[in-house]
C-alpha cells in the first residue's frame, strides 16, 4: 500500500470508526479516489517540470529556426520551417574543433582527478589517525573555495612556467576543483564499502597496491561513477580558467568560443541558440545515462 | 581489522594519502598563500615576469577599501546573493515537498530538473541572454501576454533592471540544487510521524509548520548555508549575461576581481579583491563545518 492511500486509509477509518464493516466499500473508494489524485498530481508535475524546462525546449527550439522565424513577433512555438542550417553551420564554422577541445580538457581533468581521487579518498577512510579529519576539512574547504580565488595566482605561476596556451595550464587549473569535491565523495564511499573482504585478500598475501586495484576499486564503482561524471561536467563546462588561460582561437573549448561568439556583431540567435545546445548536449545525455547514480551520489554524502 | 589497521599498512596508506594532498598543497594552498603575497606587491602586465616585485605594504588594501566603488559592488554581492537564494531554496523546497508524494513517472520528473543542474553557466547564461532580449525574448512576450507589463523590458541593457535578470537566471540555476539537498532530509522523514498526525486530526498546514520544518530543520539551515557558499562566488554566469554592467549594476566581488586582473591587467589588486572574498567565503565555510559537516566523524 502507498504512503498516501495508507494515510488516506486511517483517515476515513478515524471518520467512520468501523472501518472493518465496509472493507470492501472503502477498498473500492480508495481505488478510485488515489487513480484521480495520482492523476492530478501527474498533471501539476507535468506542468511545473515543463515551466522548468522552458529555457532549455527554448533553446532547442531556436535551434531549429530560421533568422527570420527567431525573430517573428508572436514568437513561433513550432519552427516554420524547421532548419538545421544553424547546428550545420556551428560545426562547419569552427565548432567541431572547440568541441573537441572541451572533450581533451573534459576528459584529462577527470583521468587526472579519478586517479588521485581514489587513492587520496581511500586512503583517508582507511587511516586510523587522530589527525585525518583535519585533512578532511582541508579538502572540504577547499572545495568550497571561490574559482575566482585562483585564476590570478595560478595565471602567474602558469606564465612563469611557460605554461600559458597549453592545455595542461587548464586541466591542472581544474583538478584544484574536482579533485577536492571527489575526495570527499570517495571517502565517503570508502567508508561504506565492506573491509573485510580487503581484509581477506590482505590475509591471503595480496599486496596493498593489488588489494586497491583488485578489490577496493570494484567496490567504490558507484562513487568513482558519481566523481567521474561531475569532474567531467566541471571540466568541460569550465570558462574561467580556459579564458585566462587560453588566448589562441584554436585552443579554445566550446564555453569559450560560445561567449566569443555572442560578443561578434553579425551572429543571429538561432545560431547562437545552436552552439549553446550543442554544448550542452554532451553534458544531458552523460546526466542521463548516469542519472541515478549521480542523484543518489549527490544526497548521500558528497556535499556535506 | 589487523591487517588494515596494523603500523605498516598504515603507512602505506600515507603514502596513498600524498598524491591529492600534494595536489591541493600546490593548486589550492599555495595560490592563496601566493595570492596574499600579490596583495602586498604591486604586480601589473608590465612587471609581471621580472624577477624582484616591489612591495607596497597595504596600499592595495586601502584602496580597494576607499573604491568608491566598493559600497555599491558590496551592495550588488548581497542583493545577488540573497535574491538568489530567497527563491531557490523556496521553488527547490516547493518542488522537493511535491516530488516526495507518490505518482506515476515521480523519479523522471525528478531527473528532468536536475538537468538544470548539469548545464554550464556559460550555457545556462546565454539561454537567459535570449529569454531576456528586449525586443524578441520570451519572458517579454509571456509577461504582455499574461497582462503583467504592457511594454518591453530591456532587462539587462538597463541598470535598474540588470541584477533582477541575472538574479532570474542563477535562481534558474540553482533549483535543482536545493531541491536535491532538500529532498535528501526529506527522504528521511518517517512517515509514522504523519500518520499519528493525521489521525489526531493535524491538517496539512499544521503538520508543515509543525513537524517537517522542525524535524529537517539541520537540512534547511546546511542548505541555506551552502546557498550563501556556492552563490558568493558565481562569475561565470554574470559574466556571460552582462560582464558585470551596465555601469557597475551587475558586479559582485567575484567579477570585480576578474576585471582587475584580467581586463586592467592589475594583478596585485585581483588578488586582493579575492583576499577579501576568500575570507568572507571562508568564514561562511567554518561555520557551515561546525555546525553541519563532518558528522559521521
């Protein structure tokens, strides 16, 4: 029985106090009355799930539309006619390589986090030592910490190391995020996972090193899932630093070319409107495709 | 736990420590311990890679705190920070509450929201810019067609108007969030709670006020802290939309020192700026710790 037909059942009892005479009676109405509320309250998440997502279907739509239908006044709900003029142009004009660009940066980030991560967050639930939550704060706070707060430093640090027009200038940049928020979220769920199996294996002379990768790493699949993913969204949605730190065109991931491309005079908004949901399309369907993990991850630990 | 706990693994366990930490010893502690550095120097474009910088004491602090600037770009922070979170946390509370009743395709409503979530601010910036054009954006259109104005705003060319259309699009951003850490208090609600309620006779009012806001009062208070935290430090969203005009209207401290360091090139007064943040985001952050993380230690 559900929650809300089980509340609903020790009202009407409390109503009639001889519940059990008119079992059959009640079951019936219950049946009935909870089909109309789950009903409407479908409806009402139907409608404020789709006010939500009005500026995502907007954009999807504009994509779709020609520079005069973008700009007809009532705006158009359907495209008329539909297009694919602004996405082909996108990518022939140079947006293949920004996107290309975003998914080296995206994916080296997170490589680079997961690593360090998971031996950094393992290591920090397996320690017995007093000062271990001191070194848990560190990465809590550092997690916390404005972007904005490096971009300066490291800018001279990086053009000090020539470093500046490299790719590797912005990965590292970005690991100063994602590694901290995936340390915790790993420590956490080292925590969870079972030691003694670890234990075992330890007993029947693995290595440490062997027992990690063999058996600790296994187990925290779900957590390195969650770290994974939201170092990958971070990384590749990333502008400051590729702003900073990038001033040749070529180098540039889709963020940046995306903001450059406002700013040019001529650029119409479909197009516009293309770009940003071509950049944002990599990013739904990786949300998709790990969705319960990320949400499950996300409330269970990784924030708090 | 012999073997995981003996003197040697531990050991070992030290060393799996260091990589993360020397990671976020080099790209977190030592920019902000060189940021404060900077803050005493005098570091600009033309000087920034000779090997001596001069030092100049406080100078960088007392004009950032004499900026006649500064009051208003304060002023901007806040009235960004807290018109955000008003309305996040209350639509992300509203649509937490209803996403805890049970009704068909529940979890994908749930899903699709959180897409909010993943977007990039730069992305979720520019959909904003269209929705918010003066002549042709959808917000203008559906606000005459509902009857609310009868002529076009120009949200973001205009200072009066500026902050509400960025405070609109990061509170579009920021739902998802709330109504995810929410959910999560809610989740652990017992619902015998409820039903004992019920059967006394609450309404649905009384066991609002009284029973779920108490009991996940802890989520509430994490959540809005956590609000202050995340929303002290957006840059990429406003600079996207307006980068941080008309004349000033949309600058937080956050933009104030990105242009300081990178569009004047006056890199000792970026970092200081960002001194400033840092120790207001800090103290957002030692509190938040204290009362709320940390707790299955």
């Amino acid at each position: 029985m559900h929650a809300g037909t089980r509340k609903e059942f020790s009202q009407f009892q409390h109503k009639t106090t001889a519940g059990k005479k008119i079992k059959t009676g009640l079951r019936h109405y219950l049946a009935i009355s909870t089909k109309k509320k789950k009903i409407v309250k479908l409806v009402v998440a139907l409608i404020a799930t789709g006010t939500y997502l009005i500026p995502v279907l907007w954009m999807y739509i504009s994509s779709f539309k020609t520079e005069r239908d973008v700009y007809s006044l009532p705006p158009t709900l359907i495209p008329n006619p539909v297009t694919f003029d602004p996405i082909v142009q996108t990518l022939s004009s140079g947006g293949i390589r920004y996107f290309f660009n975003s998914m080296v940066i995206g994916s080296f980030s997170t490589f680079l986090t997961l690593i360090l991560a998971a031996f950094t967050g393992f290591a920090l639930a397996r320690l017995k030592k007093r000062w271990v939550s001191m070194i848990v704060l560190v990465f809590l706070i550092a997690q916390m910490l404005p972007t904005v707060l490096r971009v300066t430093p490291l800018f001279i640090v990086f053009n000090n190391l020539r470093l500046i027009n490299t790719y590797a200038a912005v990965i590292l940049a970005n690991a100063s995020l994602t590694i901290p928020f995936s340390v915790i979220l790993l420590r956490t769920t080292f925590l969870a996972t079972p030691q003694e199996i670890e234990e075992a294996s330890l007993i029947d002379g693995c290595s440490h090193i062997k027992s990690f990768f063999l058996i600790s790493v296994p187990m925290g699949k779900p957590g390195l899932a969650v770290a994974g993913a939201m170092s990958f969204v971070w990384s590749f949605g990333d502008f400051i630093f590729s702003l900073s730190f990038l001033n040749k065109p070529s180098m540039h991931p889709a963020t940046v070319g995306l903001y450059n491309f406002i700013g040019a005079e001529a650029t119409s908004w479909n197009n516009v409107m293309a770009f940003a949901g071509l950049t944002a399309l990599p990013l739904i369907l990786l949300f998709l495709i790990f969705q319960k993990q990320i949400i499950q991850g996300l409330s269970t630990g990784s924030f708090r | 736990m012999k073997h995981i706990g003996n003197a040697k693994a531990q050991r070992i366990y030290i060393w799996f420590l260091l990589p993360g930490l020397v990671y976020v010893l080099l790209f977190v502690v030592y920019p902000i311990v060189f940021n404060v550095q900077l803050s005493f120097q005098n570091v600009t474009a033309l000087n920034i890679r000779a090997p001596r910088k001069p030092y100049i004491g406080l100078d960088n602090y007392v004009q950032v705190f004499t900026d006649p600037e500064l009051p208003g770009i304060l002023l901007n922070t806040l009235a960004f920070t807290i018109g955000s979170i008003a309305f996040q946390f209350a639509i992300g509370f509203a649509i937490a509450l209803f996403l805890q009743k049970q009704f068909p395709l529940r979890d994908l409503f749930r899903s699709l929201i959180m897409i909010g979530w993943v977007l990039s601010p730069i992305v979720v910036g520019t959909i904003w810019r269209w929705m918010l054009n003066s002549d042709f954006g959808l917000l203008n259109f559906i606000l005459q067609w509902i009857g609310v104005i009868d002529t076009n705003i120009s949200w973001l060319p205009q200072p009066k108007t500026a902050m509400t259309g960025v405070v609109m699009a990061n509170i579009w951003l920021g739902v998802p969030f709330n109504m995810m850490l929410l959910t999560g208090g809610l989740a652990n609600l017992p619902e015998s709670v409820y039903e004992s309620a019920t059967i006394d006779g609450a309404n649905r009012f009384q066991q609002f006020f009284k029973i779920t806001i108490p009991l996940i009062r802890q989520t509430i208070a994490a959540t809005i802290m956590l609000g202050f935290i995340y929303t002290l430090k957006v840059f990429d969203l406003i600079w996207v939309m307006t980068n941080g005009g008309p004349v000033n209207a949309t600058t937080t401290m956050p933009v104030w020192s990105y242009r300081a360091s990178f569009v004047l090139f006056k890199f000792s007064q970026g970092a200081t700026i960002s001194n400033v943040l840092f120790a207001m985001t800090l103290v957002l952050a030692i509190v938040y710790i204290y009362f709320f993380g940390n707790k299955e230690d």
